[in-house]
C-alpha cells in the first residue's frame, strides 16, 4: 500500500508529550510552539501494526505475556535481511527501552565512582544516567572538521588507559549529528577498547533509520572478538514509532555478562514485555518492511528540502547533513554565540521548540537539533519561522 506521509495527524488529547501545552509550558515557556523536538515521528505507524494492535485489542484479555518463538523469529530474521547479521535467540535481553537499559547496564558493569566514555555532543541522557548511578563520564569530544564529525581516536586512546574507566558507551547512528559510523571507524574503537578491557555498549536505537548512500554496521557483528566485548541496544520505537510501547532488546553475545545482566533484570522484576508491546513488535518486524522502505524516501526528500532552503533562505546557517536518524543538526554560531540567547529567540521569535544544542554537552553550544519526521509542510514552516526570527 502506498503511506502518505504528508498528512497531517492531530495528536491532540492523546497523552503525546511532544505536543502536549502543559509539557510545552513546563519546558519552554509557552504553549502556544511548533513543537519539533522529542524523537517520536508524527506519522501514523505501519498498518500491519495497527491491524495486529486492534485485532490483540478485540480478544479482551490483557494478562502476564511472554514473547513466543515468532517473536524472536521476526526480529532474527529481520536483522538477517537488512543488516547481514546473525542473532541467536540466547542474546536476547528484554528492557522497557534503551535508556533504561542503560543505567541497568551501568548497574551491573561498573561500580560507583567508575569512569565511562562518552563522545559529546551525545544524547544528553547518557551524561545524565553516568552521573544519576554514581558514576564520572569522561568526555572524548567528536571532531568537527569540514562539516564533518570524526572521533578523536587519539584522545580515546589515552583516556581508556585510565583504571577507572570500565565502559564506552557509543551512539550508533549518532545523535544528534547524525553520523552512521563506518565499519573502519568501529574497527579502531573496537580495538582500542579490547586492548584496554573497556566494555562497549552501543545504542543503535536509529540503526533501521539510514540515509541515502550510507550503511549501518551492527557493532557485535565486526567480529568474535568484538561479539565477546559488546552489548547492542535496539528498539522497535524508532524505526516503526512504537516509543510509547516501552520495549527494547538488548544483544548480549558474551555469556557472563548475559548472566549478570539478566540477574539485574531479575532483581528489579522486569523480565517480561506487555501484551501489546510483544504484539505490535512482531507485526512491525514482519510485515513493516514496505513501510519503512517508504519512510526513508521520505526522509531523504526531506533532508534535501532542508538542504535547499538552508541555502536559498539561510545560507548563514550551517547545515551538517545526517547520515542516518531523523535529526538534523543544525549551526547558528555565525548568527547567535550566545546559546542563551539562541534559545530565547526560538522560543519567543520564531515560536518553535526545538532541541538546544548546548543541551547534549560541549561542542553543541550554538546548534539546534530539529526532528524532522513529520510532514513536510511543518519542516517548513519551521524553517520559515526561523528565517523570520534571525532576519528581524
């Protein structure tokens, strides 16, 4: 079937924080925003989903659930196709979402006063987590050259020769710059952090979300030796806009970490997905295929609508390209220094709510992260409320 994705959906009285005024007033000022922020998608998700939900729904019992052999079937079998990667069933780990995963994991792998890597500008709850459990993120700032971010190999190179750092923790597609990391750069992070006993747990939330003319590169299937040293985070939330279902897989290769990672799950009695969840998941991941085949040429027709007008209308803005998410990243230094100040005329100018860049640490300050999976009549009036708010 052919998705229309120019149409607009009202997410209005749906409990949708995105557009919720009271959330909107909370966090930024004022209700009355164009609300492009929060990663979630404004497009309905894939109709095979919602078939499965409303056909789950109408059977009228919603008691304890547990994933059967088609739900790892699906999931195995989809990684198989579109990333070339084997997963075994005996990896699964299931989380209520990646994040939490995240401070689970910092539970079980590391202890109290312990370092982990991080590669600012990142998405801002991985600082947030480090510091909530007690433990000191160490930043290796990702290099900006060109209009181009690379990690500073050298710079990680000496900080894992610190005791005390126990984990890496990598974005992979990055948020918010948008880099889908090549093979070789994960070669070189892999063996480094081999070489000094650092675990890396790699969150590839966006991995299904991959923009024209790049490849996403599963981090435990580089190699055995990378497989015996690194967790893999997915989720269905991103790719098929299932967030608010609250399920994640996380892929553990190694068996001991396995293990005590699940006895973290155990102990915290979260060792089962809910109904709708299971359901909703093994429908995307069967049948959601054409959908997100559609989506991503979306995606890029959008990705060169930004490119355009950025040029045309704001060619003093900078704007570095995503490889992979639905996030732009977008550079209003030569306009605004100040980041204050910046957020102050997005919010009571041009009227949006946007993503500071300051808000994903060092090297963000001066950026706005705009998420652009909606219909492009809001991309673009958007970028037309801003053109005006930096031209006054």
């Amino acid at each position: 079937m052919k998705y229309d994705f120019d149409r607009i959906i009202n997410r209005e009285n749906t409990n949708a924080i995105k557009w919720d005024p009271v959330v909107l007033k909370e966090m930024f000022g004022s209700e009355d925003l164009l609300p492009l922020w929060v990663a979630d998608m404004d497009f309905l998700c894939p109709q095979p989903v919602i078939d499965a939900l409303t056909q789950r729904a109408q059977h009228g019992i919603f008691g304890y659930s547990a994933p059967a052999s088609d739900y790892y079937d699906a999931i195995i079998n989809w990684n198989k196709k579109r990333n070339n990667w084997e997963i075994r069933k005996e990896w699964f780990v299931y989380t209520p979402g990646v994040v939490p995963a995240l401070n689970f994991m910092l539970q079980t792998f590391s202890n109290p006063g312990d370092k982990v890597i991080i590669q600012n500008p990142v998405y801002y709850p991985f600082a947030n987590s480090i510091r909530k459990n007690g433990r000191q993120p160490v930043f290796s700032q990702l290099l900006f050259e060109d209009k181009k971010y690379k990690m500073d190999f050298e710079d990680i190179e000496r900080k894992v020769k610190d005791p005390l750092v126990k984990l890496f923790i990598l974005c992979s597609p990055h948020n918010p710059v948008g880099r889908v990391w090549t093979k070789e750069e994960l070669i070189e992070l892999g063996e480094i952090c081999f070489d000094n006993d650092v675990l890396v747990i790699s969150d590839e939330i966006h991995s299904d979300l991959i923009l024209k003319g790049n490849k996403h590169t599963p981090f435990t299937g580089i190699s055995d030796k990378f497989a015996e040293n690194s967790i893999v985070c997915t989720a269905p939330s991103k790719t098929f806009n299932l967030a608010g279902l609250q399920l994640s897989n996380i892929f553990i290769p190694n068996d001991k970490l396995r293990q005590n990672f699940q006895q973290t799950m155990m102990r915290n009695s979260l060792t089962r997905p809910n109904a709708f969840a299971i359901t909703a998941t093994t429908a995307a991941y069967n049948d959601g295929e054409e959908w997100l085949v559609q989506l991503l040429e979306y995606l890029n027709e959008t990705v060169l609508f930004i490119e355009d007008f950025i040029k045309k209308e704001m060619p003093e803005v900078g704007f570095i390209k995503p490889e992979g998410t639905y996030l732009a990243w977008l550079d209003f230094r030569g306009i605004e220094g100040d980041e204050k100040i910046l957020e102050k005329i997005m919010h009571e100018k041009a009227k949006v709510a946007l993503d500071e860049g300051y808000i994903f640490g060092k090297g963000g300050e001066g950026f706005e992260r705009i998420n652009f999976a909606c219909p492009r009549s809001l991309v673009d009036k958007t970028l037309r409320r801003i053109k005006t708010a930096i031209t006054r």
